[in-house]
C-alpha cells in the first residue's frame, strides 16, 4: 500500500473515532462532552510538540494514570462514561501518531521508487546479451537504524535522508541509476565492466557516507550504512531473472553486514 493511502486511511480512522465519539457523548454521555473535545485539542497539541519516543511515553502514563483513578480514587460518574474517558486518549494518541508517522513520510522529499527500480532491472535484464563482457551490478546501501531516527527526529531524519540521496547521486555514472526503495534503502544500478559498484562505494563512497551526522535533541551522532552487491552475469542470470529474487539476495547479505558500534 501506497503512503498516500495509508495517511489517508488513518486520516478516515481519526475522522471516524471522532464523529462515533461525540455521536455517543451528545445521545448517553452529555457530561463529559467538553472533556473529550480537550482532549481532541489536547492530543493535536501533544502530537506537534512531542517526539514519537515521549509520544509512547504519554500514551502509556495517561492510561495508567486512568487505571489508577478509577481503582483508587472516589468516581462519580456512571462507569461506561468513565471507560470511555480512560480508552479514548490514548486510543486518540495512538490514531494522530500514526498520521504524524505517515505525514511526514509523504511530505519527504525523498520518495520511494521501487516502481522505477523493478522497471529498470526487468530493462536491463532483457536487454542484457551474453555476448557482452558487461554485467548488471545491483548494490543495495541502507541507512542502519533509520526508524529509530525518524522515530526520535522526524524532521531531521527527512533533512539527512535527502543528503544521502544528494551524495550517492554524485556517483552515478553513464549507464547507472539509483533508487530509494523505502525503509532508508537505496538501490543502484550498472550495467559496465569498467567499474566495481562493491569496491567504489568500499573505497570512496561510504566514509563519505559516514562523514554525515544526524543533529538531533541531543547533539550530533555519527550514522552507519549497511550494504550488499550482486553482480548478474552468464552464470547466474537465470536464477536472478526476476527483481524479487534480486532484492531478496541484496537484503540476505545486509544481515550480514554486520556494523560496528560507535
């Protein structure tokens, strides 16, 4: 499913909840209809404000805090007006979170582009002659840890993804091409004998990888990259004919990319 879709599917969930929830509070909870309309304004506050990490942090806090309330403290409201005042918060946060998540996975400005890739590489393949010297080199660079960077600075995490983008386009030779294929992957391609995707991005392109910096709350941390290459020739074209057993065999040898720790 598209992005697109997913924030829009969410934006429906929010809509939804929202209209059942006041629906129910205007026919058989009139008394706490001003309190779920704070808590709407109160969560749209929250949502801009805090990061993802003290958005889980809230979430989980404020329905404690309602368990506790409800056990240990004197309430005077009917029951069912009081669960749906410790269930609905929460729920609430938990929906606007996820339109935070995928809003600003649409507004990046790197988009994904697995579409174009799996294009390309079917071009590539049927264009591909064994009378050539020439092979399809594919190399797969993620971006390690890139949820839990998007999860602490979503904006900053967008900033450094287009910087990544920015650099690995510096090296894209004639007959190359690169890729974002979502989750902080990018894919590229070329289709010469003269160069080694594998040993240029060893050589030259990852410390320049590495040399980038993540500016979060907290000050600037360092950020690593994974990677894994194939290259498609006689010998293995038919096991490697389709895009999928491609990507599958670039994403097998990211496991075993094994990065070292800071």
């Amino acid at each position: 499913m598209k992005k697109t879709e997913k924030l829009s599917r969410w934006l429906l969930i929010l809509l939804v909840f929202e209209v059942l929830l006041f629906l129910y509070c205007l026919f058989f909870a009139r008394e706490i209809l001003i309190e779920e309309g704070l808590f709407l304004v109160l969560g749209l506050f929250t949502i801009i404000v805090l990061t993802d990490l003290l958005l889980t942090w809230v979430i989980l806090l404020s329905f404690a805090f309602g368990i506790v309330s409800l056990v240990a403290g004197v309430v005077y409201i009917p029951f069912n007006q009081a669960l749906l005042l410790l269930f609905s918060f929460p729920v609430l946060l938990g929906i606007l979170s996820q339109i935070r998540y995928h809003l600003f996975k649409e507004i990046a400005k790197v988009q994904d582009q697995e579409p174009d890739a799996y294009v390309d590489y079917r071009n590539r393949i049927a264009a591909y002659s064994s009378q050539s010297n020439d092979r399809i080199q594919a190399l797969l660079i993620h971006w390690s840890h890139e949820e839990l960077f998007f999860q602490m600075q979503p904006r900053e995490y967008n900033r450094t993804l287009n910087q990544i983008h920015y650099l690995l386009s510096n090296h894209i030779k004639q007959n190359g091409s690169l890729y974002y294929v979502s989750d902080g992957n990018f894919l590229l391609f070329d289709s010469t004998s003269q160069t080694n995707l594998k040993d240029e991005y060893e050589t030259v392109v990852k410390p320049q990888l590495e040399s980038l910096v993540f500016r979060g709350e907290d000050g600037v941390q360092a950020i690593q990259f994974q990677s894994g290459f194939l290259a498609v020739d006689p010998t293995n074209r038919t096991k490697y004919y389709r895009y999928k057993e491609m990507m599958s065999y670039l994403k097998r040898q990211l496991e075993t990319d094994i990065i070292v720790e800071y």
